[in-house]
C-alpha cells in the first residue's frame, strides 16, 4: 500500500526548501490562537508541509502562486518524487522551485488544467480556488481515494455557482470531489465556490491539513468507499412549540473570513472609494450608505445576507473580548468613521476600511486601547 510521503519527510528536506524556514512548534506572531486558521496553520508547519516567511511570521493572507502549492503539494504527499537534480534546458531549471516542478510533471498534478493552464502558466502567479481543486484530485487519484456517490450527487446539486464550469470542464469534477471529501467548502452560507477568487496562505494550510485527514483515513480503512451506503437518516424533529423561535443561520468567522478575503479581491487595497460612494442594503429597507458606511455594510451583508430572513438581528455592544471577524466597528463616539473586522487578536483588531484617504485599505491594526479612548461601538449579527 502507497503511503503518505510527508510520514518520511525530514527536518533536512524542510531545511532544504527555498521557502523560509518555519518556526517548529511556536506560534507565528502574526497568526493569534484567535485567527480563524490557527490549529490548521500550526499543524502544517510542525509537520513541515508548509513553511513561515522569515522574522517569526507567516503572512497568512499573501496570495499563493501555482509554483507554492505544487512545492507544498509535493513536498507533503509526494517526498520521495523530488528529484534531488534537474536537467538542464527545462523551462523550469534555475528556479527556486525547480525540484519540485520536475516531481509535478512526473505525477502530472496539472493535467485536469490542460485545457486552460499549464503548471508554467500558473508558476508565479495567484492560484485560483478551482485551479487548487483540480492539483488536489490528481492527488486524490494517485492515492486511490473515491467519494460516495449519493455524496457526489448530492453536492453537484448543492453549488450554487458550479454551473460556471462545464462538465467537460476540467474543474467541475474536482470541485464536485472536494466538496463530497470536506476538502474544500463553499465561502458564504450557500455554499458558493467562488472558484475564481485566490487561494491564500492561511487557506493552503487549512486545505492540506484537510486533504492529510481523508488521505489517511483512506490508509486506515477508515473513509467510506463509493458504494458506500449513508447512515440512516434520523427521525425528524418534533414540530416545535409555537412559542419556538427560529434556528438562526450564522456563518462561522472561517466562513466570514472567507468572504471578506473574496471582496478584498474585488476591492483590492487602494481602490477608490470616496465619500461619494453609496451602497443600498437590502436589510435596511430604502436606507442609503455612504462613504466608510457603504463599504463595511457591504462586507456585513455580504458575510450573513439577508439577516432578517436568516433570524438574525443587530445588536450593539461594546465588550472588546466579544467582537468577531465580520463585526462593524465605530472608531468614535460619534461614529464617524466605521471598519469592517478581519481579524481579532488579543489585544487589537485587524480592519478593512472604505473611504480611508479615499480608498479601501486592508490591514490596519487598532488597539483595544486605541478603541477604548474613542469610545468605540460594535455592531454585530452574531448571536448573543
């Protein structure tokens, strides 16, 4: 039996990589235990699937290039296809990442790209989420892994945006396969692919840690083969009382996190966005935002729709443990000035903005102490 090829990599491979090495068994300083993507970052590191930036750091919002993924891919799955020289004369050689793209073309990771990229193509520049999908099924493929086929069926039927692939495309199966193996998941509460946006740092580590788990439970005997038959559906619930209220549809702050990093790529940092600019929300009746208003409503709306129908509702508060990715936040009392929660570290957030110099900028750290003599405010959906 095929096994698992980072269960033999060692520390002078990891050492070896181009990549900066990471920092084993210590937590990056810009990854807190409260980013979304902690346990899965850690996780990847230590195992030496996925390498830190330098100075303590992993930069986990950096876009991946197709040249990382294939060195990671390999590097974890693959250990014992690395040549240790390449020839000469290849369109690859002098790269740092020349080894590992030698062992991609031998295990022909980008053959369900074939119609639209090549690994070249897509060496040094961001790599899509469907792009990522279709590496992880020539993975899949190579360690014999099958999904049940009620899975299959079922989350065909799920995607809301899989009918931007054909099914002769050769995208629309791996996307179907990672949904159906939890590999991959969708990035709002429809379970949208958004196979277009890019794959970051943080989602890369997540991804592999994912892909590590089905792989050995297929070496264990422990994932459900294709035939698989599901478990009996459960009884249904009891009608509820008429005094029960609704289950509220809440997106986990993965999921929001997801979402903004998918509008950070249609509104990259720097994008003009003035005061002048004025978004209508849904959940607010004819209300009209504008300004820093527009784009952190947007955001908000983006991550949990229409709350109204989803059993959600607005609450404010100004507890600085309690606030979550996805949270609007006044910087003032007077509330002139409103962001958008990226991240929550243990002491400060992260923030996305509009209308900040009359752009969107991404990345700003506030502390909590910053906030407490604003006399901030938190607008929140997440439950109490």
């Amino acid at each position: 039996m095929r096994k698992i090829g980072f269960l033999f990599l060692t520390l002078t491979l990891v050492l070896s990589l181009s990549l900066t090495v990471f920092a084993t068994g210590s937590e990056f300083s810009d990854v807190s235990e409260q980013h979304w993507a902690n346990e899965f970052v850690e996780k990847a590191a230590q195992n030496g699937w996925i390498a830190g930036v330098g100075e303590g750091k992993f930069n986990p919002d950096a876009r991946v290039t197709g040249a990382e993924w294939y060195t990671m891919v390999t590097s974890t799955f693959f250990a014992d296809k690395i040549p240790d020289q390449v020839p000469a004369g290849q369109w690859y050689s002098g790269k740092w990442y020349a080894q590992f793209m030698a062992a991609d073309e031998q295990l022909a990771l980008a053959e369900r790209l074939d119609d639209y990229a090549t690994s070249q193509d897509i060496a040094e520049r961001p790599l899509t989420r469907a792009e990522m999908a279709a590496v992880i099924f020539k993975v899949l493929e190579w360690y014999d892994v099958q999904a049940p086929e009620d899975k299959l069926t079922e989350v065909e039927q799920s995607i809301p945006d899989l009918s931007n692939y054909d099914m002769v495309d050769g995208r629309y199966g791996p996307i179907i396969k990672c949904y159906a193996l939890g590999i991959l998941a969708g990035t709002d509460s429809k379970g949208t692919f958004n196979g277009e946006a890019d794959m970051t740092r943080a989602q890369a580590a997540v991804t592999l840690c994912r892909l590590a788990d089905v792989i050995e439970a297929k070496e264990n005997g422990t994932l459900p083969g294709p035939d698989d038959k599901p478990d009996p559906k459960p009884e249904p619930e009891p009608e509820p009382d008429p005094g029960d209220q609704p289950t509220a549809k809440v997106p986990t702050e993965a999921e929001a996190y997801d979402i903004l990093m998918q509008i950070k790529a249609e509104y990259p940092h720097g994008t003009p966005w003035v005061n002048d600019k004025t978004y209508h929300s849904p959940n607010y009746g004819t209300a009209t935002f504008s300004g820093c208003a527009a784009f952190t409503q947007m955001c908000q709306d983006r991550i949990f729709g229409n709350f109204n129908e989803n059993g959600l509702s607005v609450h404010r508060h100004t507890d600085f443990d309690a606030i979550k990715v996805g949270d609007i936040i006044s910087e003032d009392d007077t509330g002139v000035h409103k962001v958008v929660v990226v991240e929550k570290k243990a002491d400060s957030v992260i923030v996305a903005e509009g209308n900040f110099s009359s752009e969107v900028r991404w990345g700003r750290e506030i502390t909590h102490s910053e906030l407490e003599s604003n006399n901030y405010g938190v607008r929140t959906l997440y439950p109490n």
